[in-house]
C-alpha cells in the first residue's frame, strides 16, 4: 500500500464511529507502517491498532480511543 493509501485508512478509522476492519496478508508489516504514518499526523493519535482475538494472522483493526 501507498502512504496516501494507509493514510486514508487511518482517516476512514477517525471518521467512523468505532473503527474499521482491515484484511492484510501481513499484519505486522501493516502495523509499523500505519504507527509510521501516524507519528507524522498527531491528528490521527486517537486511533489505536489493535490484533483482533480471532484472525489475528489476517486481520488488524483500528479502532477509536476513547475520549477522557
């Protein structure tokens, strides 16, 4: 994936109401691009990247932080 791609993965996560679902054949290289991304974009911190409990070997999700 492009940056502009995760980017806009990271976006379509801020913009939903709990978080988004996303299906990767590589969840760890996923991962340290999307915590790449977001330490460029500090607007994007409340979103947290999670190993789901069940298909964790093709699955990551991005779920919103809660607020204080």
């Amino acid at each position: 994936m492009q940056p502009h791609e995760l980017q806009g993965l990271l976006h379509r996560a801020h913009a939903s109401e709990r978080g988004i679902r996303i299906r990767t054949s590589s969840p760890q290289l996923l991962r340290n691009k999307l915590y790449a991304i977001m330490r460029e974009y500090p607007a994007l911190s409340g979103i947290g990247i999670v190993t789901p409990p069940v298909n964790s070997e093709t699955h990551i999700w991005l779920v919103k932080k809660e607020q204080p």
